[in-house]
C-alpha cells in the first residue's frame, strides 16, 4: 500500500486527535476545574499544575505508551503475570464502562442538562423523564459506537468542534464581562495545593480511560490509511498531543471562569455545576442555560460513546463466540439498567476502586516506557513496581473506603501522603527490577517477535463494523 500524502495524513491525525479530545471530555473534565479555580485562591497555579499533571500529561504518556508497545492495557497487563494480565484490564474495563462510568455520564447529562432545560419549559423532574432522558442518550450513543472505524468522522468532525465551540463562547464571554472574585483559599487547597490538585486529576479517570482508548485511536489510524508501525506510533502520539493541548487549553479556560464567578465553595464537585450554571446565566441570561445544557450533553454523549466502543472490543476479545454487537448492545442495557435504578452505592465504591487503579496504571505504563528504552524485555521491572504500587495504592484505597488504620501508621514516619505516597516505594521497587534484570540479562536480550494477538482481535473488531 502506498504511504498517504502529508496532506492525507493531516487529514488523518488531526480528526483523530480531535476524536480522542471528546473521548476524554466528559463530566469530571467539565465540572472540576471551576471548582479548582474557585477553591484555589491565591494557590491557582500550583493547584492547576497538579491537575494538568494527572489529567493531561498522565494520559498523553499513557497514549504514547500504548502506542509504543503496540498493545493495549490487556498486552501491558500480562508483562507482570498471567493472572494479572486478566484481572487488573477486567478491573479497568468495568470500572470505566458498563458499572460506572457510562452510568455516570448518563445520570450526569440528565441533572446539568436535560432537567434544567425541563424546569426552564415548566416540567418538573420525575422517574419518566429520567426514563425517557437515558433511553434518548443511550440510543443515540449505541448508533455511534456501533461503528468504531468511523468514530474519528462522527466524533473529530462534527461533534467535537461543536463543543469546542460552545466551550470557547462560554469561557470567553465569562472572562470578558465578569471581573475576578476575591477568595481565600480553602481546605485542602490551601495547605497541599499541588497533591490536592493531583488527586482532582485523578477523579477525571483519563489515565484510566486512555489505557483503553490507545487502542481505538490506532484502529481509527489504521482504517484510515496509516498502517506502518513507526506511521502508527507517530500518528497516535501526534493525536495524543492535540487532545493533550486542547484538554490543557479548556482546563486551564474553565478555571479561569471559575475565578471570575460567584457563589459559594466548598469541596462538594455540585459547586462545580453551580459555578458553571451561574456564569452560563449571568452573562448570558436564558441561553446561556440551554448552551450550558449543550455543552454537557456533547461532552456526556462523546465520553459515552468511546467507553461503549471500548468495552465492545474488550469484551470481544475476551469472549469472541459473542459478537462485538452483541457486547455493545449488553453493556448499554446494564448502563441503561444502572442509569435509571440510581448509583449511590457505585459512588461509594468508585473511590476506593481508582485509588486503588490509578497506581497500578501509571505504575504499568512508568515502566512500558523504561521498557521501550531497553534493548530486550524488562521482566522483574513490571512485577516489583506494579505490585508495589499496587501494595501501598490499596492503603489510600482503604482509607476512601473509611478505614484510616494503614494509613495513619503509615503517616508517622512523616513521609506519607495518601495521594502520591505510594510513588516513592513504585519508584524504588522500579530501580531495583532493573538492576535486576540487567543482571538476568533480560535488559539487553531482545523478546522473541510475536504478533500481538490483542491488536489483532480489536483491529478485527472493529474491522467487522465496516
């Protein structure tokens, strides 16, 4: 096949890219960073660092690492063992698709979009506009990720400049009219602003999210022309950096916005909402809620749509005798399910779950790309950091879960922090792994060529949605 020409490949990457921006937009990316901006005071810039670092840098490496190695999360996985190369990518997979985050997203676009603009034309909430609400959303979301190839035309083209747009008239407006807001900062951004700051990024769950959209952005590529492996490596790190840029660009305008608008704060995410309601209203007026609503949906609905097409080609994967239709269709109804019975009780496991996700994550993609440095295939690397980070990742994940007990002994040697505590000992547990095979020899004897069956099976996944 002939290589495309840059002009194609242009045409190529930057829908891509922007495809991979709305993926990653959804409502955590919305509603945190006014609250940061607003709750932050006179802390905004080591607050927001913190933030960008684990809601925009952490995804774009985790997309270069996935890109990098040619696999997605279930062929990083299984580099630390069999056994967690099943779990731990099943553990993703759920968590982000049909047992929370789809649900989430759904619920989401009903209370910040669709109730609002019910209540503006008289009608008052109930369990059948709820009904009604999540059958629309799902539906239309499940006629798109039906056709995975395609995401990067439904999406990057169309949908996502939408809401690029909408985003900027909002922001723009708000920082034009609207002065700045005098305000302390508040607890806990006032004595750890950067890991205060760190941990909202984690809440976005793009790390999460991005070990499973590194694979749908190398299927888009490839469906659309680029199929060398360098062209493929280079065009999803390309995609990854638009995304990142724009991601970084919203992030940094909507905490503005929330420096610039009235209302009380406190570290309840609903602040967020109200934050972005009153400055939607007070600038401008009626239609500033229906852009509000607007945007939410585009965000929600883009979000949903990638995690939808995720799973599908997960669980094809993982069990091929059932269709990648047939995957798509169970994880909307267990979303649609989930959506309309309430999630209270998912809420309240979903914090202990990415604390305890989130290491494993960086601390499996931290050494994919020491990996992609050496010569051969790391071996004791994998097992001694991902465990390790994996080990004390569970003491903060007990700790969101209620219990203080590991964690306040951890805490009276001083150098313990529930958010990033566990990155010391990852990084130690890492230079040990090395030296440890350097001296197998595993750093310099090169792994025996394999095709990756994991790309293989999504590529023909999504192949057969042509």
């Amino acid at each position: 096949m002939t290589q495309p020409s840059s002009r194609t490949t242009v045409g190529t990457i930057l829908p891509t890219g922007l495809m991979l921006f709305a993926l990653f937009f959804g409502a955590g990316n919305l509603i945190f960073p006014p609250l940061l901006g607003a709750a932050s005071g006179r802390s905004f810039i080591p607050v927001m660092v913190g933030f960008i670092a684990t809601g925009v840098l952490m995804p774009l490496i985790t997309v270069v690492a996935v890109s990098t190695s040619g696999e997605g999360i279930l062929g990083l996985a299984r580099r630390v063992g069999p056994r967690f190369g099943l779990v731990m990518p099943l553990a993703v997979y759920l968590a982000i698709g049909p047992l929370y985050a789809i649900a989430r997203v759904t619920t989401v676009a009903y209370e910040l979009a669709t109730r609002p603009i019910l209540e503006l034309w008289g009608f008052h909430d109930s369990r059948l506009a709820l009904l009604v609400h999540v059958t629309v959303f799902m539906g239309v979301a499940f006629g798109i990720a039906r056709s995975p190839s395609r995401l990067a035309d439904r999406v990057g083209r169309w949908l996502t400049p939408a809401l690029l747009a909408l985003l900027a008239l909002l922001c723009g407006v708000t920082v034009l009219m609207a002065p700045g807001v005098e305000r302390e900062a508040i607890e806990p951004y006032a004595s750890a602003p950067l890991t205060t700051g760190l941990t909202q990024g984690y809440l976005t769950m793009d790390v999460l999210a991005a070990s499973v959209f590194g694979i749908v952005v190398i299927t888009s590529l490839r469906e659309r022309g680029l199929t060398s492996s360098k062209g493929l490596v280079r065009g999803t790190i390309l995609s990854g950096c638009i995304a990142a840029a724009l991601l970084g660009l919203v992030y940094i305008g909507l905490a503005v916005l929330g420096t610039r608008t009235s209302g009380e704060i406190t570290t309840d995410t609903k602040d967020g909402t109200e934050l972005l309601r009153n400055a939607a209203s007070s600038t401008l007026g009626t239609s500033g809620v229906v852009i509000f609503a607007a945007i939410v949906i585009l965000a929600c609905l883009t979000t949903a749509v990638g995690l939808l097409a995720s799973w599908a080609g997960y669980a094809y994967t993982a069990w091929p005798s059932v269709s990648f239709n047939r995957q798509l269709a169970a994880c909307a109804i267990v979303s649609f399910t989930l959506a309309n019975l309430g999630l209270s009780a998912i809420l309240k496991i979903a914090g202990p779950l990415l604390n305890l996700l989130y290491p494993f994550a960086i601390a499996l993609v931290a050494v994919t790309l020491v990996d992609a440095l050496a010569p051969g295939r790391l071996r004791a690397a994998y097992q001694w950091c991902v465990i390790t980070a994996g080990a004390f990742g569970s003491v903060s994940a007990i700790t969101a879960a209620g219990w203080e007990g590991p964690s306040g002994l951890l805490a009276r040697t001083g150098l313990w922090n529930d958010s990033t505590g566990w990155i010391p000992p990852a990084l130690i547990a890492l230079g040990i792994g090395i030296v440890l095979d350097i001296r197998s020899g595993a750093w310099s004897t090169p792994a025996p060529e394999e095709p990756s069956q994991v790309q293989h099976d999504v590529e023909h996944a999504a192949a057969s949605q042509l």
